[in-house]
C-alpha cells in the first residue's frame, strides 16, 4: 500500500475516500443498480469506520517499526517478518469484510455476472499486452523501471549500484509471468463460479459467507503447489532484495526514507482522532 502512495497527504486523502473508491471499484466491476448501490454505500461506510476505529492503529505501530529500522542495516528476516505482519493485517480485514462481501453476491444478477466477464476479458487483454507479449528484455526493463520508481519515492535518486543490484535481482527472479497468468485466470475463474452460485441456489446468508470465506482461502493460499511455490520463492527474494538494496542505501538515503515513513505514521496517528 505505502509503495502506491506518492506523498504523506495522500495518505490522509486517500484513507479517507476508501469507501468511495471501493464502492466506485466495484460498480465498474458490477455495473450495480440504485438499490444495491445504496445498500453498499451504508455498508462500506460501516466496514470503514470498523477499520479506523480497530486497525489503523496497528498500522501505524508497524509503519514505526519499520522507519526504526530504517536507519540501520535491515535482515531478510527483519523484512519477512514485517511482511508477515501486513499479510496478517490483510487477513483481518478481508475477514471483516466476509458479510460485505457475502450480502453483495446474494444481489447479483445473470447481467452484471455478464457484465463482470467482460471486465475480466479487458483487463485480461492489458495484462496480456504487458506481461505476455514482446521481449524478455522489455519484460524485464518494465519490471526494474517499476521497482526503480518505487525505490526512489523513498531513498531518493538511486546510483548506478543500486540500479544494478536492482537489475540483477530481477534478471533472476522466480516469477514467471505464464504461470501468473494461468494462475490468474483460474482466480477469476473461482470468482465467477462463486459469484454465480450464490444467487442462483439462493444461498443463506451465512452460506453465501462460507462460499466467500473459501473463495478468499483459495485466493490466497492455492492449493495448486506451482503457484503456491512460486508465490512463496518470490516472497522469500523479496525479503531479501529488499534487505539487500536497503544495505547499500547511503546514511542520507536511509534518512530520507525514515522522514518519509514517519510521516505516514503521524498521518494514520491523526487519522484516528476522525470519525
């Protein structure tokens, strides 16, 4: 999430219009009607005054340890672990959101299931484009550009060290952009099968909440071990790239990105005291 994030106010700008981005996600996805969409603004509204009042906090708690940290050398464990901490914070919400999600499903109609399937369809087509298509080399340098990007919006201006080790690291990564994609397409498959069962056999409420909370399980865990192996190769190189580029950031680099994170903590401190 910090990474997507330009600058500290967008912190603050974005928190605060999350139900709205969300509700507008959604209705592009969805194509919702006026009932539903009502129904979801009230219960978005809900879900995110839960996520203010229970969670931010241990956000920013995190954000803190990791700017600590960020004055000094940092270990793949150190990084793991704090990514740990997110997935477990991700975990939470998702959990949270089970009934949104569930009561969301029960409303659905054959047309906006259609209309989904074309959404699929697009985006497909621009992963495709992006990922699939063209040289690895371009494939690569997209990759670095990305990480580059990123990096920058903490440490500043990379040197040519830096920009190599990030060059290499991603010259040997163990993604593999087909099996993403098959991975990615059985994803959206397991939606739509989920999205179409629960309104067509009229599911309960709490049986529409069961189907979601296997849906997410089988999301985020699959149970297919290509994918399950790849994911978990790339999050153990990603808890040591990350490391490892920290360790030949500069003392003034280190410092500037312990400015930036700070500021992100005092953001989501402040964000508490709203309601």
């Amino acid at each position: 999430m910090l990474a997507l994030l330009g600058g500290c106010s967008m912190v603050k700008l974005g928190y605060d219009q999350a139900d709205l981005v969300a509700r507008w996600w959604l209705d592009r996805q969805l194509d919702l009607d006026s009932s539903q969409t009502r129904w979801l603004k009230q219960e978005l509204q809900g879900l995110h005054a839960w996520h203010r009042q229970t969670q931010l906090a241990a956000y920013a708690d995190l954000i803190e340890v990791v700017a600590r940290q960020s004055l000094g050398d940092v270990t793949p464990d150190q990084t793991c672990e704090n990514i740990d901490v997110a997935a477990e914070h991700l975990d939470t919400v998702l959990k949270q959101a089970v009934p949104l999600f569930a009561g969301l499903a029960r409303q659905l109609q054959p047309a906006q299931l259609q209309h989904l399937k074309r959404r699929f369809a697009e985006e497909d087509r621009e992963w495709h484009e992006k990922w699939l298509e063209g040289s690895d080399e371009k494939r690569i340098r997209r990759r670095v550009d990305d990480w580059e990007e990123r990096a920058e919006t903490y440490y500043g201006r990379l040197n040519r060290g830096q920009r190599d080790y990030i060059l290499h690291a991603v010259q040997n990564s163990s993604w593999q952009p087909t099996l993403s994609w098959e991975r990615r397409l059985t994803r959206q498959q397991q939606i739509l099968l989920t999205l179409e069962k629960i309104p067509s056999q009229k599911l309960s409420q709490s049986a529409a909440e069961a189907e979601i909370l296997n849906l997410i399980e089988r999301t985020m865990r699959p149970s297919d071990t290509r994918f399950s192996s790849m994911q978990q190769r790339l999050q153990t190189e990603a808890c040591a790239n990350l490391a490892g580029l920290h360790q030949l950031t500069s003392a003034e680099q280190r410092a500037k990105a312990h400015k930036k994170l700070m500021s992100y903590e005092r953001d989501f401190r402040q964000l508490l005291t709203k309601r």
